[in-house]
C-alpha cells in the first residue's frame, strides 16, 4: 500500500504524518520492521531490497520516504521499476491471470508512505504515479474562512473557546504559519486556563508579522508624503488585505514606536531598547530609524487616532476604506 503527504503546510502533514506512524507503533509494538529513509539514505536499490526481503519479523512493513522528489536520480528509478511498487489485487478473478511476468509486487500489507514538505507541479510524474496508485492527501496553506475554522479547532484540543474576533485576529496577526499559530495558541490556552479568548488576549501576548510595505507606508507618513502613504495602502486593499488587518499592522507599529521613542527620550542606549522591547533585530532596525521622525507627542496623537479609527470599523459608523483614507490624511 502506498500513502502519499504532500504540501507546504508542514505543521498539518507531519500531524497526520505522526498519527500515521503512531497507529502503526500500536499494532506492532516492536517497531522493528520500521525504516526511515531520507537524503543519503534514498538508495533506490538498498529501499527495493527493502520491500522485496521477507522480514524475519512477522508484522507489516512501513517504510517512509522523505523528500524523495529533489532526487532525480531515485525518481528515475523508481518511475523505471513502479509496477514493481503496486499491490497485486490477490482477491481478483483468477488468480494470476493479468499480472506481468518477471514483475515482484509488494506484499499488499506493507506500506510505503511517502513524504513530501513542499508543493509539487501538477505535471511532475512522480507525483501523477502517487496519486493513482495509493491514497494521497495535499496540505495545501489555509486561507480566509478554512484558515479561522483551523484556528478554532486548535484552541478546541485545550479544552478553550475563543470569540470570533479573537480567531480573526489570530489569523490577521499570524497569518497561515501553522507551526507559529500552534505555538501562539497553546500560549494564550495556558494564560487564559479555561476562560474563553478574547481580542484583547491576542493583542497583549501576540505580536503581528509586519509586511515589508506597512514600512514603507510608515515611512512615507513620516515624511508627511500622504499620497505615497494612501497609494501603497490602497495596494494592500487592491490585493485583498482586509482594511482591519491593515490597521491592526499599522497600531502594531506605531505602539512599537511609542515604545521605543520613550525609551529614547530616557537616554537608553541602542541595545537596551531592543532587549527592553522584545523586538526582533530587523523590526527594531527599521522602528528605531522611523521613531527618530517623530516626536513623542506626535506619536501619542497618532495612536489616539489609530483607537479611533479601529472604533469606527467595528461599529460600522464609517466604510472600513474610508477610516483608513481619513486616518492617513490626518496624520
């Protein structure tokens, strides 16, 4: 039998990856008919000999194959020799009558499962090979509403609830990194302990992935340049960032340069800053230039208006583009 896990998201494959394995461990304890093979290790011939070799040791094979399509030398042999690779249907009319001479099949209670941690082409054969003849499953990145009922369910395996709003922007403020959102769950799960997670919980322990270009409208704010600022906005909303996404990026780092210009103003030195803020080395780099271009009470106004502007989406008193517009005009 052959299983096929493919996709970027590798959080969710090596999940299903890991349930594999363990199911397999509970039928046959010994765990000694269970073989890894990866980088060095993918010799096509020592893998056939593998399969082809009856084991002393009475319980299914599983072999698992690990990043095998960057190997063009094993794929070549592997596509060469397939049919060797198929389960002979034993339970067919009969008997023998239709399978190829001089063609080994595997044994039909071995497994084979193959692992793959990025996209493939849909052309590639290998992965044409794969999917027809075993069970294969792609974990592809979630995305909008897939990516919030994923989020949901995770908090759910901790026994925790979570308000809609507190999902949204767990989702805004991670993105589809499911290794991080996994991490970033549990950590609000053992902060909360049994009490539902609310928005206000995400935005004190979570800090948002801060796209290259909230930068740039940073910059071009604080070069009093609103055109250039509302023009690369617009960008993001053209692409189909959701307007509170942008202005949860854009609170995010203006909080941040109110941390640091405070600091700043008490004479702390470089260094101090970035270890007192937490921030991560690129991060600080850009904030601590953009908080020399404001003043302190510059960016206390402007965080006053950020609050206001995230009031007037939620409440719906204004279009959500509209806030956005205006929030940049009157800075």
């Amino acid at each position: 039998m052959i299983i096929f896990l493919y996709g970027p998201d590798t959080y969710r494959s090596r999940q299903k990856l890991n349930e594999i394995i363990e199911n397999y461990k509970k039928a046959h304890q010994s765990g000694l008919n269970l073989r890894y093979f990866e980088g060095e290790d993918l010799n096509f011939e020592e893998i056939q000999n593998e399969i082809q070799q009856t084991s002393i040791i009475a319980g299914k094979k599983m072999l698992i194959l690990k990043n095998v399509f960057s190997d063009i030398d094993f794929k070549e042999k592997f596509l060469k020799k397939s049919k060797n690779f198929i389960n002979y249907p034993s339970e067919a009319k009969g008997g023998d009558e239709g399978k190829p001479e001089g063609v080994n099949f595997i044994d039909s209670k071995d497994l084979i499962l193959f692992y793959e941690e990025r996209e493939i082409p849909k052309t590639d054969s290998l992965l044409k090979f794969l999917k027809k003849s075993g069970k294969s499953q792609e974990f592809k990145l979630l995305e909008g509403q897939n990516l919030k009922n994923w989020i949901k369910k995770e908090i759910e395996k901790y026994g925790e609830k979570a308000d809609p709003e507190a999902v949204g922007k767990l989702a805004e403020f991670v993105g589809n990194d499911t290794w991080r959102l996994s991490n970033e769950i549990q950590k609000l799960a053992s902060f909360k302990n049994g009490k539902d997670i609310q928005a206000k919980d995400v935005d004190l322990l979570v800090k948002p992935e801060i796209d290259n270009n909230i930068f740039r409208t940073i910059d071009a704010i604080a070069v009093k340049n609103k055109k250039k600022a509302l023009e690369l906005l617009h960008k993001h909303l053209e692409k189909g960032d959701p307007p509170l996404y942008l202005l949860n990026m854009i609170n995010f780092q203006f909080r941040n340069l109110l941390m640091i210009k405070e600091l700043i103003e008490k004479n702390q030195p470089y260094y101090s800053i970035l270890r007192k803020t937490q921030l991560k080395p690129f991060v600080m780099g850009k904030s601590y230039q953009q908080a020399q271009r404001f003043s302190l009470p510059e960016l206390k106004k402007i965080y006053q208006k950020i609050f206001k502007a995230d009031i007037n989406i939620k409440t719906g008193r204004i279009d959500p583009e509209t806030v956005l517009d205006l929030l940049i005009t009157e800075i």
